[in-house]
C-alpha cells in the first residue's frame, strides 16, 4: 500500500480536502509571517475562522529539540503517529480537519475518526496508511512514473527530504502537531480558539524561529492557511446586503406613498442604500475572483493528473520516422557544448 509524494500547492490541498468528503473550507499560502498578512485571511471585519496552518520546511536528521510533547494526549486531541513515507502532507491536513469540530469532515473521516478516538498515536498512525479512502484520495495526485516508480525509490543520504506539520487551536490551547514526535507540543493559550486570530500570533514566532535555524541562503519553505470556504463567505454576505436593501427599498417605498415625508429620512436612507450597494458590488467581484481561481486550481490539477508519456512517445516515434529525431538530437549537443 504506497503513498506518493504530492506537490505543497493550494489548489492541491484543496481538491484533495473535496475528495475526502470535506465540505465548506480551502487551502491559501501565506507569503509572509508579518502580523498584518496573518489578518489578512479574514479580508472582512467579520470573524472568519482560520482552523490551521501547515507548515513545509527541509527536515534534518538528528536534530534536537528540547520542548516538553504530551504523550498521552487526550481523546479529544486528534493526534497521529507518522507511520507512512510520502504521507506527511495529508497527514498534516488531517490533523487540522480532525481537531476542528467547525468543519464538516464529511461521513468517511467522521466515521474514522470516531473509530480511532480512543486508539494511541501509533494506532491512528497505522489506520490512516489502512484507510482506503483516504489513501485514494491522497494517490489521486499520483503523476505517470515511465521509469522508476516512486515508491520504489527510497531517498538517499544526498537526497532534501522535506516534512509538514500543523499548528492549531484546540479547546483553548494552541498546539504543533506532528507526526514525528512522540506527542503534541503545547504552544501556549488562546481561548477564543479559531475564531479568534490571537491564536496566530502564537504560532508566528514559533515559525520564525524554526525558519531562523537554516542558513540565510536556505528559502524552501512553504506556509499554508486551511479557512473557511471564502465564496460561501462571500455569498452568504451578499445575500445578506440584498435583504438590507430590500428593506431599505420597501422602506422607501413607504415614505414617499405618504404625504407628510422627513427629508432627512429619505437622504438618510439614500446614504446607506449607495452603502450596501457598493458592499454588493465588493462581493460580487470577490466571488468572481474564487470561482476563476478555483477554475484556474482544476485546471493545473487536470495537468499535474495527465499522462503524457503515450503522447510524447507518439511524437518522437513520429519525427524518427520522419527521419527528423536524429538531427534535433545532435543539434541539442551542439548546442549543450557535448560531442
């Protein structure tokens, strides 16, 4: 039962969140770990949630570290082994899905995760690499292989080996959860959980102190953000500004059907018409803007799922017939300076 390796991509983690199941949340990366870009995941002064952040950076063998981990965590933290190569990315989701009772996780992972409630890490460990729902849904991003499959090869001592953990509020405390330790590592306190964006400012400087580890030339690291779906949010705040403005209308309406009429009335409620009718319009093109980045997140994962090899060995069969293959070939190594 292998597990490919899958690119750390937004629109990756997102399909593969949709094919377990899991409805209403998405995948953004973060680009920066200044205050101001963590805030920005709300992009409205209504209270979004931010359920977690995964975080990729360049594992290193053997090295240290002294936090206290909790190694017999409660039921109520989901908290798993890492018992699976290639697996540490879903895993990583997994954890923040599992531990986020907001989401719907949909029946397959609902069913899993009651199953393994009580179960230890190791145990959650190894029902994850036995779930075959979410091992297809992990393989699903599995690319075409010609030569050597990727299960096959092992990396090497030379080789980057790269690692995902997750960082989240849980029942008031924020943790890093990850696979490879023995438990959770408490990070400190945040009450109003994830609703509440306190909790990031926890986990900045711990991010920023394992990114100040590696050498200034070291830049391979790759943050992202699982929040709520943003087009639900922008829809349900669209239909929202249409039922005010309903009632502003309906209001107007019946003003201006009576006689003795308060003008300051009427331009009071002008006012706040032009209000709403802008904010309809901002959300309006805020869900234009998801629906074509979701668009533009199929598309590239139609591309990453292809198989292009018959293509490509349809294409040099031809130009060898054609007798057109050779000539390219030597023109190439003239090019690249070899005989």
């Amino acid at each position: 039962m292998s597990w490919c390796t899958i690119e750390s991509d937004p629109g990756v983690f997102t399909e593969l969140i949709q094919q377990m199941q899991v409805k209403g949340v998405q995948v953004e990366e973060l680009y920066s770990l200044d205050l101001d870009a963590l805030d920005s995941l709300r992009q409205t002064s209504h209270c979004w949630p931010v359920y977690g952040l995964i975080f990729l950076f360049k594992w290193r063998p053997g090295e240290k570290d002294d936090r206290p981990v909790i190694k017999d965590p409660t039921p109520d933290v989901f908290f798993a082994s890492q018992v699976i190569n290639n697996a540490c990315a879903t895993q990583a989701i997994l954890s923040v899905l599992m531990n986020s009772s907001e989401v719907d996780i949909g029946p397959e992972l609902s069913e899993f995760k009651e199953f393994t409630r009580t179960f230890p890490p190791e145990l959650k460990g190894l029902a994850i690499n036995n779930s075959e729902a979410i091992r297809v849904a992990h393989n699903s991003f599995a690319r075409p292989e010609p030569l050597i499959p990727e299960e096959q090869r092992a990396a090497g001592k030379d080789d980057d080996v790269y690692h995902f953990i997750s960082y989240l509020p849980i029942d008031g405390v924020v943790y890093e959860l990850d696979g490879l330790k023995e438990g959770p590592i408490r990070l400190g306190s945040c009450p109003g959980g994830q609703n509440d964006m306190g909790w990031l400012r926890v986990v900045q400087p711990v991010i920023q102190k394992r990114i100040e580890r590696y050498s200034q030339n070291e830049i391979r690291f790759n943050l992202m953000a699982i929040i709520k779906n943003r087009k639900e949010m922008y829809t349900a705040e669209l239909k929202e500004l249409q039922r005010r403005r309903e009632r502003i209308l309906q209001q107007l309406a019946a003003l201006q059907s009576e006689r003795m009429v308060d003008g300051r009335d009427i331009e009071s409620m002008n006012s706040s018409l032009s209000e709403i009718n802008a904010g309809i319009e901002a959300a309006s093109e805020k869900i234009l803007v998801e629906e074509e980045k979701f668009k533009k997140w199929r598309t590239e994962n139609i591309r990453r799922k292809h198989n292009y090899i018959p293509f490509l060995y349809n294409f040099l069969k031809i130009l060898a017939e054609k007798k057109q293959l050779r000539p390219l070939i030597d023109k190439a190594r003239q090019k690249a300076g070899k005989p």
